[in-house]
C-alpha cells in the first residue's frame, strides 16, 4: 500500500517569512497525482496545489510552490511571504490509477504576526 | 462551484444506537469517499464507492457500513456506534479524468461524538 509521510507535526512561520513543509511518498507506480490541501479552523478542507508525476517542471500556485523530487519521492510545500490566513492544518496527499487518495498525518503550521 | 453538502456539522449520540451520516454532492461525480480524521493520524478511508450500488472497502471498514442508492448521495452508517468512533468525518467526492482523479472535493465534516 502507498504511504504518504509528514514528519513535522507542527511548524511555525513568522509573517511575511518563507516556511517549507516536508513531504515524502512510497509508491512503485509510475503514473500519480500529488497534492497539498490546507483544512483552517472552519474545517473545509481546500486544495492548495496539484502535480502531475509525469510533469518535471514544479507545480506552483502564487505564494505557493512545491519542490517535486520524483527519485527521491519527496514532495515539500514552499509558502513564500506567509499570512496569517496561511494558518492552517496541511495535508499532503496522493492518488493512484486505482481511484484511491493516500494522505499523511498533517502539519498544523502557526503563522506569528 | 462543486459542492459537497454534509447533513450534520456537530452529532452527539449514545453507544449503540445507529448512526447516519449523510453526504450529497451536486456536480455529477462517479466517486465518493468517507474518511475519518483524528489528531496524529491524518485521514483514513473508510469506505468508497465509484458508482451507484457499488462500494470498496477502505483502510479502516470494521463498525461501518454505506450505501449509494442515488449518484449524488453516499451514506455512512454505524450500526451500533462504539465509543472508539469519536471522530470527524469527512465525506469527499471526485470525477474521473484522464483515469487518474484530478483532486478530492470535501464537505465540511461531522464531529460525532458517542457518549
């Protein structure tokens, strides 16, 4: 089975500041789909960011980016000039061809103003 | 927008009783999902379905049961609620695409505690 690992339970950004969350993956699929959701206190979880596992170029939605290391199956999240909206709890995930989603235990990340 | 509407926001209820958790989306989606959260252990999948009638066991399927009579609707159903199913539940929906799912869209989950 896919195992998606987050190894920084919680992180903590000042205002402003760049903040990177880690991410790694086990998989022996070739073909996959990677993501990081944000879930703030309202609980509604939103997709942050998406990467195709075919794709080389690192996917990147304005403040945020990923750094996408397909051999060493590592999929970190950059926050760059972080906001205190940022506060949240984020989840990285991943998706086979078998319609299932795999997600890691989360990184709950405090922004300090 | 896709929405995912989920019945209940907060459920309390007493050990074994039957409990329904009820999930509606309104964009058409083959796949729906049902995964509980708990702090430390990110999400766990329950169960899923990718069509109507059908439905495939998650990690996590012991005390619980679904149906999907109607594409749009996936119900979750514990049938004698323990007081270890404490938990948020969050019910998900997703589209095919190139046969790889494009991304999950979430409702905005049920914190159920059994008393």
């Amino acid at each position: 089975a896919q195992t998606v690992t987050q190894s920084q339970p919680e992180m903590s950004v000042q205002e402003a500041e760049t903040v990177t969350l880690s991410c790694t993956y086990d998989t022996s699929e070739s073909d996959y789909y990677l993501f990081w959701y944000k879930q703030p206190p309202s609980r509604q979880m939103i997709l942050v960011i998406r990467q195709e596992a075919y794709k080389q170029q690192n996917a990147t939605e304005n403040r945020f980016s990923v750094n996408f290391q397909k051999a060493a199956k590592s999929f970190s999240l950059k926050i760059s000039d972080s906001q205190l909206g940022d506060a949240a709890m984020y989840f990285c995930a991943y998706s086979n061809t078998g319609n299932q989603f795999y997600f890691g235990t989360g990184t709950s990340l405090t922004v300090i103003p | 927008d896709v929405k995912v509407t989920q019945s209940s926001r907060y459920l309390v209820k007493r050990t074994g009783e039957k409990v329904f958790l009820e999930c509606v989306q309104d964009m058409d989606h083959e796949n729906m999902f049902w995964y509980r959260q708990d702090p430390g252990l990110g999400l766990r999948l329950i169960y899923f379905s990718y069509d109507v009638k059908m439905k495939e066991k998650g990690d996590i399927p012991e005390g619980y049961s679904v149906s999907r009579e109607k594409k749009e609707r996936f119900s979750l159903i514990l049938e004698s609620a323990s007081t270890n199913q404490t938990s948020m539940y969050l019910c998900a929906s997703s589209n095919y695409g190139t046969g790889v799912n494009e991304k999950l869209f979430f409702g905005s989950g049920t914190q159920l505690s059994v008393l």
